[in-house]
C-alpha cells in the first residue's frame, strides 16, 4: 500500500495546483514518493484546511538549472521566488500533480485536530491509514455550503477505527 502524503503549501500555491495553473510543486527535498500516492494539500496560515488533493505522478530529480528550464512555465512561481527558494542547494524535486480534486468544504486545522488527530508538519508528514480512513469519512459527511460545526455529526474517531478494521487490504 503507498502511504498518502499531508503536504504542507502556501494558500496560492495551493490554489496554483487547485485551478490547474500549477502542475508541478516544488520541494527542495522529499520523501521518497511512489507514482500514483495521494498527496493532500494543507494550505497553511491563513487557511489551515485541507483544501483538496492530487495523485503524484513520477518525481522528478534534478538541477535547480533544470527544473527552472524545463518546468517554469508550469510552476505559478516567479524567477526571483524560484530562486531565493532553493538557494542554498543545488538539486530539488518537481512532483507532477495529477487527478487534482477540489474538496467543496475544506477540512479545518481544529476538525484534523479533534477528529484526525494530526497536526501538519512545516513541509509534510506521512499519514497514517486512520487518518486516511477518518478523511475520506469527514469528505463524505460534510454537506458543500455548511459551515464547519454547523452541522451535528457523530464523533468520526470511532467510525475511522471500525472502517480500518474492513478496509484491512486496501
């Protein structure tokens, strides 16, 4: 099973992959990451929500030259932010972003906070298959237009411990 990626990313940036204006996200360093892995987007202060997702496709190691050659028409990013944000290395990463899905009401930090029990992490954190399961189920619950709370729901912590038990081979 690929383990799914928390990515922590400014709300433009994420917004930039959201409308599709941004294809590839950039880091100066990351995990090893399988094609096809789930990578959630958490856009950071001062949203602080899951905003939605995208599937990863190959990484792409190379030069910060060459990252900045041959991506950065598809990177929503401008030359001088490009480079004040690798200086210091020499190689990053370019993950492409594929099947990028809009969450129609975001996750809240205090929602992942009470109900998946995470907190993100300044670049990104792996998740583990009960927070996986408990954000699929909050997803499913929350009714586009309604505000966070506004809604009565049972506690999900519960539901994600029973579902992972039936969700054993995924």
């Amino acid at each position: 099973m690929k383990q799914s990626v928390l990515l922590s990313i400014r709300p433009r940036f994420a917004e930039s992959i959201l409308n599709g204006s941004k294809t590839y996200e950039l880091r100066r360093r990351f995990p090893n990451l399988q094609p096809g892995t789930t990578v959630y987007l958490y856009a950071s202060s001062p949203t602080k929500a899951i905003v939605g997702s995208f599937i990863s496709a190959d990484v792409l190691f190379a030069s910060v030259i060459e990252l900045w050659r041959s991506l950065r028409s598809q990177l929503a990013i401008e030359a001088n932010e490009f480079t004040t944000y690798f200086q210091g290395v020499t190689a990053g990463v370019a993950i492409p972003a594929t099947e990028v899905t809009r969450y129609p009401e975001p996750i809240s930090l205090d929602v992942m906070r009470r109900e998946m029990k995470i907190e993100p992490s300044q670049s990104f954190r792996y998740l583990h298959e009960d927070a996986e399961i408990c954000l699929h189920l909050l997803l499913a619950e929350v009714p586009a237009g309604v505000p966070d709370g506004a809604h009565n729901r049972a506690p999900v912590g519960a539901k994600a411990r029973d579902a992972s038990d039936s969700h054993a081979e995924r």
